[in-house]
C-alpha cells in the first residue's frame, strides 16, 4: 500500500529554496521523505552546512553559486522540474517548516479535482499559529494592497506553499529575485489566465521560523517593486 | 502656466520612453544627445548668466535660476531613474548566468 502511494506521486518535484537553513532543513526534509520521493533543494548560495546536511540525506540539491534571492530559487528548481520529463505538479516549500506537507496532498487532490492550474496555500483560510499581531496585520495589508493591484482576489498573497502543474511551471518565467516573486506569481496567474483556487493550510510559526522570517521593514521594497512595475512595465 | 503643463506631459512621456525601451541604439543615440544638450546648456549658462533668465522668461518658468532648478530636477531624477531600471536588468542578467551554473553544475554532478 505503501509502495503504491509512492508511485503515484512520482510526478510531484517538492521545491525547497534553503538560504542557510542547515539547522532545521532535515526536520523538514524528514517529514517529506515519507510521502513523496522527488525533493529538490535549492541552495542560494548558503555559507552554513546546509548543503551538506541535504546531501547527506541523499537528496538532491541545487547550488546557486552565489546568493541570488527565494525568487531566483524557486524559479531555478522550477526549472530543475521542468527538464526532467516526469514531473507532471510543482510544489513550492519553505525549508524552515512552517509548512505541513499534510496540506500539499489536500491541495493537489483539489487542483486535479478541479483541473486547476495553480493552487496557493492561505493561512487565513486555514490556520496560523502562533503569529504575531504585527506580522497578521502587515500580511493584511500585503492582501488588500495587492487585490487592488492585481486584479486577482485572493485572501493570503504571501503564502510560500503552492502547488501547481506542469503548464503554470512552464509560464512562470520569475524575474523578481527577492521576496517581491509573491506578487509576480499573482501577476502571471493574471497574464496567462491559469485557473487558480486557494486552499486553506496551517502555518506554524517556530522561534526558528520567526528569526529566519524576512523583516517586515521589507514589504516596502515589495510594495515599490509592485508599483514600479506597474508603472514602468519593468 | 500651460507651457508649464505641456512641459510636464512631454517630460512624463519622455520618461516612460525612454525607461521602456532601454537598451535599443536608437534610445542610447537619444541619451547621448539629451546629455549633451544638457552639457551645452550648462557651458552657456556659465559663460553667459543672462542667456537663463532670457530663456525662462520666453517659457515663462519666472527667473533663470529657477529654470536651471528645474532642469536640473529632471536631469538628476532621469539618472536616478535610468539607473535603477540598470541595476535591475544587470541583477536579472546576473540571476540567469548564476541559475545556468548551479543547473550545469548539478547535471555534471549526476553523470558522473
């Protein structure tokens, strides 16, 4: 039964951008390894053991020579899946494991289901605990901000758990190495018409997750790269 | 006051031009020119102050020195501009050339 289960998920690639995350990313990993076989860690240019606490895990990895940005790495193992002809769905997973891969099988049953193109996690669907006002508010804020722009409604914009298939990969195309590819992958459902849905997920906030979490002082380079590209189509 | 209004139309246009179409020979040509211009502009107005006042007048922005204000404005929010839009496109460049290493890398780690 098992073995039968693997298989089935042969064609999912489970994308993790890593930026030092040598102390949590095999707690992570662990608790992927179990469900489904195809991992790709992206390393942006880490200078902590991370890539070798993946490696010697015995899976498989990704380099970026320098660091690039969580954009730059999604859209590198993006690719990475893209050139291996079995992978059929994408999934997009933090390394510091606020995520619960219980959802990303919920969320491919209903993107099949529903022949959708994309799926994204929302935490305010589902759960997040343990997170602070602060960071509530200003993830509100990011929605609201980017409902208005975009065109897209959704209720969590900044959620790094997505699973989509092989098509979205393929248009996906992130040109915005930062924090600032949220928004981009907002745009694109937009530009290329991908049937999209949220999913309400659980997102648990650690003493870990919230130390390694970008600042918030940076939703104003997001907000300005939002509003520059609006502007000058750059 | 509708110079002024016109000015800032042609200056946004201008802008949204320019930045939109980085890169072509035909913009750099256009670039080049325009810094010249401004280049000119400024030896003249040093070499003879009255030439400022006599132009602000005729476009009726009030006294020379606010003309040169005014220019220089636009002068110095073109740079920041244009070199933000730079910046970016060196960065996306950097990105591919960096993805495309760490890809050959991993492929030439698995064939091994």
């Amino acid at each position: 039964m098992h073995d039968i289960i693997i298989v089935m998920k042969q064609n999912v690639l489970i994308a993790i951008p890593a930026y030092n995350e040598g102390e949590q990313i095999v707690s992570t990993i662990e608790s992927i390894t179990k469900r489904y076989p195809n991992i790709i860690v992206i390393d942006d240019g880490s200078v902590d053991n991370t890539v070798d606490m993946v490696e010697g895990m015995g899976v498989e990895c990704v380099s970026h020579p320098i660091n690039l940005g969580q954009g730059a790495a999604i859209q590198t193992g993006i690719e990475y899946g893209l050139s291996r002809p079995d992978i059929e769905y994408f999934v997009t997973f933090d390394a510091d494991g606020q995520h619960r891969i219980e959802d990303v099988e919920k969320m491919l049953d209903h993107l099949k289901k529903n022949k959708l193109d994309i799926v994204l996690g929302s935490r305010f669907l589902g759960r997040a605990e343990n997170i602070s006002w602060q960071k509530k508010s200003l993830l509100k804020l990011a929605v609201k901000f980017s409902n208005l722009t975009s065109g897209v409604k959704l209720t969590d914009t900044h959620n790094g758990l997505r699973v989509f298939n092989r098509r979205a990969a393929e248009q996906m195309n992130l040109q915005m190495s930062d924090f600032s590819h949220a928004s981009e992958i907002i745009n694109r459902i937009r530009e290329e018409n991908l049937k999209y849905d949220e999913y309400p997920v659980t997102i648990v906030y650690t003493e870990y997750s919230r130390s390694k979490g970008q600042s918030m002082i940076n939703a104003i380079n997001v907000g300005f790269d939002a509003i520059f590209h609006k502007v000058v189509g750059k | 006051m509708i110079f002024q209004a016109l000015l800032l139309i042609v200056l946004v246009l201008l802008f949204g031009y320019l930045l939109r179409s980085r890169g072509s020979s035909k913009v750099r040509a256009y670039k080049k020119l325009f810094l010249v211009i401004v280049m000119v502009g400024a030896v003249v107005a040093v070499l003879y102050p009255g030439v400022t006042s006599n132009i602000a007048k005729i476009v009726g922005v009030g006294r020379g020195a606010d003309l040169v204000f005014y220019v220089t404005t636009v002068v110095v929010l073109f740079t920041l501009l244009n070199d933000y839009v730079k910046d970016k496109e060196e960065d996306r460049r950097t990105v591919k050339l960096a993805r495309k290493v760490a890809l050959l890398e991993k492929q030439l780690k698995n064939s091994k």
